[in-house]
C-alpha cells in the first residue's frame, strides 16, 4: 500500500497539535454522527483505550469509546493505551472500513497489533459492522461542496486501494 506522502507529512511536524487535535476531533464527531452505534458491538471492551499510530505520520491517535474521544499526540508520546495497532495511514483508513483483511495484514506483518487483542478483536468487529465510507461520512463538512469532495475522495480510496493485495472490500 502507498504511503502517505513525505512531502505532505514532514509539514506537519510543525502544525500546532492543537490544530490537529481539533481537526481529528471534529472528524470524530462527524463519524460518529453518521454511525452512533459504531461501538455498540464492544461490550466489556467499549471503556479500553486503543492506539492508533500512522508510521508514515508524526502523529498518533488514541480512542476511547465510552466518552467517545480522540486524542492526537506526537509521535513517541501516545498516552497508555490497552491495545494499539501500528501501520501506515491508508492501511488503517482502509481498515477502518472494512476495506482490508486485518488478520491478512497482522499474518504478513504489514501491521502490529499490541496489548489487547481480545479488545483489539472487539473493535474489528464493531468497525466492520459499522458501514463507515469516509470520503462519503466526511464529505458532509464540506457543505455545497460535499459532492465534489465526496468524488474527489472516492477516486484518492479508489487509486490507492487499487495498489494494494486487496481491491475489493473483503467482507
């Protein structure tokens, strides 16, 4: 899978977190509007704190379901989290909707997967559940514009997914 572009990333090693953590945050919200159930399936697992850390990003993100919230950090200083998955960006974004085999890329190393999985395992299955398409659920913010962004973005999904082992989506 392609990663996220340097020229875009090294940038933003200089955006103030706080820009970040609002942008993410928003995005969140916005998510979780289209799908509120989207972390109903976590049962005993919905209080956890999950990581997630983009090696092609200075960044890292942590969720915890139950407020729900995200957290954005440096790279390096994610807060403890109960289980964490490690990857490059549009890995993790297709894998947010369903669009990867998670156990095909934790098999062949593409990502990593720590702490624990059994929580890790919950949110999979809460994720795959949830019907997420990001450039349709995030297009929204863009207003009158939201087609032309939600068109912009399905082509960006479709050539990158286009590049990887799995075009299709596997479930």
């Amino acid at each position: 899978m392609r990663p996220f572009p340097a020229a875009i990333a090294t940038p933003m090693n200089f955006l103030p977190l706080a820009v970040v953590q609002r942008a993410t945050a928003a995005m969140l919200a916005q998510i979780m509007k289209r799908h509120p159930d989207m972390f109903g399936r976590l049962g005993e697992h919905s209080h956890k704190r999950y990581g997630f850390q983009p090696v092609d990003l200075p960044f890292a993100f942590m969720v915890e379901p139950a407020r729900p919230a995200i957290t954005v950090s440096r790279k390096g200083r994610l807060p403890e989290v109960d289980a964490a998955v490690e990857g490059p960006l549009f890995m993790l974004l297709a894998l947010m909707e369903g669009r990867q085999d998670a156990d095909a890329l934790f098999f062949s190393r593409d990502l990593s997967v720590t702490g624990d999985m059994e929580a890790m395992l919950a949110l999979r299955n809460a994720l795959d559940d949830s019907g997420i398409d990001l450039p349709r659920d995030l297009g929204a913010f863009a207003g009158p514009f939201a087609p032309v962004v939600t068109g912009l973005a399905n082509r960006l999904r479709g050539h990158i997914l286009s590049e990887t082992r799995g075009e299709q989506a596997w479930n």
